[in-house]
C-alpha cells in the first residue's frame, strides 16, 4: 500500500485473467451443507475423477438424483456432448461442481450458489477458457498518465445510487471463451463517462483492444494486454490514449478470438484523454462513483462461477489474487434479508458473461470489507470532449 495525499492506494498490480481461483474449501461447516447423495458420490469418485478424458469412473452417477438434475441442466442449457463417454465425463464434473456450490452456500450465506452455465466445466477447463497464464509481479502502478485521484467529498453521498437508471450503462454482454473480461470493463467504464459527457450511450468495440493492444504496465514489463489470455484495464486506457480513441461494436464487432488489428483511426467514435487510480476506501470508491461514473474494478472471481443471485459476502475470499474485470455501477443498501447480515449495503457491479448469468447479468457484493480485494484495482477513465 502507498500513501498520497493522506489516501491509500493499492500497489499490487496482476494481470486480469479473468479466471476463477480454485481454492480448495475443506471447511467442516462446508461440508455439512453438502446434500447426503453428493457427499457418497464424492467418496465413490475417488481421488480425481475429472481429470479423466474418459467417462469411466462416473457410470455410478448414472440413474441417480444427480443425472436428473443434469438432465435438466443440459437442457435448460442447450448443451450437447457428442458421445456417450463425454456425456459421462460431464455428468462427473456437473456432480463435482454441485458439491462446489454448495461449499460456496455455506461460506456465502447471504447469497445463492448453484448450477450455472458454467457447471460442466472442470476448473482446470474453466481456467484455460477464460484465462492465460499471465502473471505480473507486484509492483507500484504510478504512471505518467492515470495518477492517483485526490479525495472526494463523502458526506452527502445518498443511501442508493444507480447508474443503469440513468441510461449510462449498456447492455450485459458476452466475453465467451476468452479471457477478455479486461476488455469489457474497459469499454464499460468509456461507455460510461462518454455518455455523462455527451448523452450518448455507445457500445464500444471490445474487439479493437483485443486484437491491437499490447501495452505493457510501466513498472511491470511482464504485465501486459495479450487479447484473450489477459489484460489490465490501465493498460488498455494507455493504448486507447496513444492510438487515437476506441471505435463502435458496430464498426469493429466482437468475435472472441485474437485476431488481425482492424483499427482505423476514422472510425473513432470516443477519444481517452487520461485516466486515474482510485483509493481503496470504499467511501471514496462510492464518491468516484456517484461524482464521475461507472468504473473499471479488478476482484477475486472465486466465488462467482456458481453464482445464482444475491448479495455475495463470503466469509474468505482472498483479497490477493485479483483475476476478473467488471464493472462498478452502484450500490445499494436493502434488497435482501437473510440471516445476520439482513441490511449489508452491496455493490452493484456489471459482468460480462451474458444476462443469464447472476442477475441479469450483474454480481451484488457487499460494501464495506474490501471483498474480494474489488477496492484494491478500481479506475475512473476520461473521455476527450471537443
Ligand atoms: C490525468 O489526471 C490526473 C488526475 O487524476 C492529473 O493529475 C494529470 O495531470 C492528468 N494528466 C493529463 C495528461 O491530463
Ligand atoms: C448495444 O448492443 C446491443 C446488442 O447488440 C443492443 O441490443 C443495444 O441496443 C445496443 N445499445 C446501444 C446503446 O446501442
């Protein structure tokens, strides 16, 4: 942590993966929430039972309370796995990711975990699909550009707030099979500050950053935007400054692959002038928020691949390993009521995995701990008016 201006910012800087951590939760209270059929199955599977290409050790799984549940999964889903040995093979990882969602229950009581569209993907898979392997060392972030923010004014900040009801906020997207999450949150934090300076929303083009941004943090040669296999939004603002502005999705669409820079500087639809890291105190988070619009945050994804709804407020949720970029919109304070935490204020926060997923799209987090570490990477970006 490094002190400016009486304010404390975080100095870690990784590069976004936008992958799940996979920590091994062996909690006895965890344990406990497992259903009886899982916890058997478990034991049956044996040591790794999804590392096998094979279906094999999961035809014990067939014809249970576990295969019906699948059942509905793939169609709810629309999935389709081309042999009988794959079907097999996914039905074993669907029963292991039960047993992790229901770990995820227990050490997230306040919010709902369950089956996703994400369930029949073992971790390893998940992680390859949505990540590189990427990691930067732990340095400061001081650039020439994106300083650090001075303090803002807390006290009038109201008890709610929400960008989407102002119409600065775009549609939930779709990231797919890459590691881009970086780049939404970027173009979600442009889309923001471009439509409180001209009144227009745009959707900005993911693709251009994935395709031609190869910045490198400035302290950290190592950390640098590489497409689908990871980025930092910081970066991706250095890039945007440098070439000249972001273009529409219309005009450079999403394909979810790295491909060949297609960027022309005549389709420029929104120019970045410069961008800015913010404190960790969430009291400061919340005043960027409501002074300058919605913005970019780094955080711990761990706990959202089973994510249903809710607000999430996991009782370890390591605050170090910040691998997924969102986007911060809001914030609220009732909403839900469960257990002891029956008034957590939250955050609102944008995702990029599609509006199936979560709530529409969207993650709630409670406010106030650092969860997550989602105070620890968070940039307000601006947008050049002329
Ligand atoms: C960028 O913004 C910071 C404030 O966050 C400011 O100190 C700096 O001068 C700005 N840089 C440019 C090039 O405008
Ligand atoms: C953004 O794109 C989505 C999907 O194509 C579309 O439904 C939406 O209307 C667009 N929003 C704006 C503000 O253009």
């Amino acid at each position: 942590m490094a002190k400016g201006g009486g304010l404390t910012y975080a100095l870690s800087v990784t590069i976004l993966t936008c992958a799940f951590s996979l920590l091994p939760f062996h909690h006895t209270s965890a344990a406990a929430a497992v259903p009886e059929e899982f916890k058997i199955r478990q034991v049956t599977d044996g040591r790794n039972p999804t590392t096998t290409a094979h279906g094999g050790s999961n035809h014990h799984l067939l014809g249970t309370p576990a295969e019906h549940r699948f059942k509905s999964f793939i169609q709810e889903y629309n999935k389709e796995y081309s042999t009988r040995e794959e079907y097999v093979h996914r039905l074993g990882v669907f029963v292991k990711n039960l047993l992790r969602a229901a770990e995820h229950q227990a050490l997230d009581p306040t919010a709902v975990h369950g089956v996703t569209q994400f369930s029949d993907l073992t971790s390893e898979e998940f992680e390859r699909m949505y990540m590189g392997v990427k990691g930067g060392d732990r340095t400061s972030l001081l650039r020439e550009f994106g300083s650090h923010a001075p303090p803002m004014e807390v006290k009038d900040l109201p008890n709610s707030f929400d960008w989407r009801e102002k119409g600065a906020v775009t549609d939930v997207k779709m990231q797919g099979s890459c590691g881009s999450c970086w780049a939404f949150s970027t173009t979600g934090s442009i889309e923001g500050a471009n439509f409180i300076a001209t009144g227009k929303l745009l959707n900005l083009s993911e693709q251009q950053l994935v395709d031609c941004d190869n910045t490198c943090d400035k302290k950290d040669r190592k950390a640098c935007d590489s497409g689908c296999r990871g980025g930092l939004m910081t970066n991706a603002y250095k890039y945007l400054i440098e070439a000249g502005g972001i273009e529409e999705e219309d005009s450079y669409p999403y394909t979810g692959k790295r491909g060949e820079c297609k960027f022309s500087p005549d389709k420029v639809a929104v120019k970045v002038s410069n961008f800015t890291n913010i404190p960790i105190d969430e009291q400061q988070i919340a005043a960027y928020l409501v002074n300058h619009g919605p913005l970019a945050v780094g955080l711990n994804a761990v706990f959202m691949q089973t994510y249903i709804g809710g607000v999430s407020c996991p009782l370890i949720c390591g605050k170090r390993w910040v691998n997924h970029g969102v986007l911060l919109v809001g914030y609220g304070s009732k909403g839900f009521s469960i257990l002891r935490l029956s008034n957590q204020p939250y955050w609102i926060i944008k995702n990029s995995w599609g509006k199936r997923w979560g709530e529409n799209g969207y993650y709630k987090l409670c406010r106030g701990h650092g969860m997550c570490g989602m105070n620890t990477m968070v940039s307000a970006v601006m947008t050049q008016t002329s």
